[in-house]
C-alpha cells in the first residue's frame, strides 16, 4: 500500500503535464487556425469596402471603357465562363479515365511507377511552363490560334490535370477492396465493378479534388499571357476560335491604369465578381458531390 501511495503523485504529476501538452497544443493548432481566417476575413473586407459604389448592373453588363465610371466586366466575364466549361469537360474525363486505368488496370511495375512520379512531378510545376508548353503546342503546332477560347482551355487544362488524376486515383484507392471481392463473387466483371461499385463510392473524392483543382484554374493569369490572350476584349466570344479575356487578365490590365479611380474601386469590383463566380462554381459542384454521397 505504500508503494502504491508514493506512485500516486508521480503518476498526477505526469497526468497533470499531459493535459497542460494537450490544451497548449489544442490552442496553438486554434491560433493557426484564426490567423488565416482572420487574415483572410480583413482582406475581403479591405475588397468589398473599396468595391463599394463600383460592382452594379453597368459593371456587370458593359464592355471596358477608359473612363472607370462607364468600364465594364462582361466580356471578361462571359471569357472566363466559357474557358472553364471547356476545361471542366476536358479534364474530368481524362483525368478520371487515367485514374481509373492506373488504379484498376495498369500492372504495377516499373512503367506505371515512371508515369506515377511524373504526373506527381507534372502537380508542381510552374504554371508559366505550361503557358509556354500551350504557346508552342496548340498555338503553334496545332494551330488553334493566339487568345482563343480552345487555346486557352487546352493550356489551363494541362495544368491542372495531374491535380485532377492525383486526387482521383486516392478517391478510387480509398474504396475497400473488400467490396471489390464482393461485386466479383456476384459475378460482376471488371467494368461492371468499377461502374456500380468503385465509382460511386468514389465519386465524392473525386469531385472534392475537380472543384479545388478548378478553383485554381479560374484564378490563373501566367499561361493566358504566354498564348498571348488579349488583356481587354470589347466584344464577347461567339465561337471556339474567337479570341477571349479572361478575369484575372481584365483585372491585371485594370491594375495597371494611373487613375486611382481603376487601381482601386474598378480592380476591386472586378476581384469581388471574380470570387462570385467562383464562389458560384464551387457550390454547383459541392451540391452534385453531395447528391453522390447521399446515394452512396
């Protein structure tokens, strides 16, 4: 018994530094935490107090103009729109094609782990390597023209493809195999199993990984000025061909006018409409992942 006694402060001593661990631990993860949020609320802020008076119905629905008080965001606007439904149906077959084949099909030998590291490697690169890698190959090569809407969405696409195949293959690695076994026992083949069992399970993953690689597409500037996209377009594009502006292009071109007028109430009009949009895309695309998971 007294053995017991004499363990008992030590035993409270090292209980009593273990929960001072876990609560400084718990705020420090709740400080990094706010910092970012924080930080990011005041930039907002700082966006929507100076777009104040500037982002209306004129902005929204007029082309540019060099007085800021007639300068409009649609051609722009519409621009980016049509670049990322282009992208959206390039990449999200492809990359969930390549997914699929690299995680249910391919042998895993020393080529499916050559393709691997280089689509791991691909996720890292500077998206201005793709601009000019666009430049020369659908430009170029191909012939798509400089600025159009093809050229543009073909660049971006690249770029955010090895996003889009990374995040896939952990989706459909994430599905037990146990359910796979499953479908087989049943007498299921292997594109039956993949369609009725790997997929929808899948599918929240993987749309969780389109929307965030999306997310930065819409944002990207360096490879539309390597295809040499126009910065103002007055018109708006009514083809594949037709040369386009995008967002991110208008706002930069914007931003580097001498009025203040431009650089502040015009840019930051520009900025709240392009996180709108984004905002808007996101939230289509979380609500079709929400109804995969609600059938899952």
């Amino acid at each position: 018994m007294a053995a017991d006694t004499r363990d008992e402060p030590a035993d409270s001593g090292f209980g009593q530094i273990s929960r001072t661990k876990d609560v400084s631990f718990r705020l420090l993860a709740l400080a990094a935490t706010l910092v970012g949020i924080v930080s990011l609320a005041a930039l907002l802020l700082n966006v929507a107090v100076d777009a104040v008076g500037w982002l209306d119905w004129q902005f929204l629905t007029n082309p540019p103009h060099p007085d800021p008080f007639q300068a409009g965001f649609l051609p722009a606007l519409v621009g980016s729109v049509a670049i990322m439904l282009v992208i959206a149906l390039i990449t999200f077959p492809l990359g969930v094609g390549a997914a699929i084949y690299l995680e249910e099909y391919a042998d895993d030998g020393y080529l499916t782990r050559f393709i691997q590291l280089n689509i791991a490697n691909l996720a890292g690169v500077p998206s201005v390597v793709y601009g000019l890698l666009g430049l020369g190959l659908f430009v170029g090569l191909f012939s798509i023209g400089y600025g159009t809407v093809l050229a543009a969405a073909f660049t971006i696409a690249l770029l955010i493809l090895p996003i889009v195949i990374i995040s896939a293959q952990e989706a459909i690695r994430s599905v037990p195999d146990s359910q796979r076994q499953a479908s087989y026992g049943m007498g299921a083949t292997k594109w039956q199993t993949i369609r009725n069992v790997v997929l929808p399970r899948a599918m929240p993953g993987i749309m969780t990984g389109t929307i965030l690689a999306l997310g930065r597409a819409i944002g990207e500037t360096a490879p539309l000025i390597m295809i040499a996209a126009p910065t103002t377009v007055f018109g708006l594009p009514n083809g594949p061909f037709s040369k386009v502006s995008a967002m991110p292009l208008q706002i930069y071109n914007w931003a580097s006018y001498p009025q203040t007028e431009f650089q502040y109430g015009v840019v930051a009009a520009g900025v709240v409409t392009l996180l709108v949009v984004l905002l808007t895309i996101n939230s289509i695309a979380i609500v079709i992942r929400n109804r995969y998971q609600q059938r899952t």
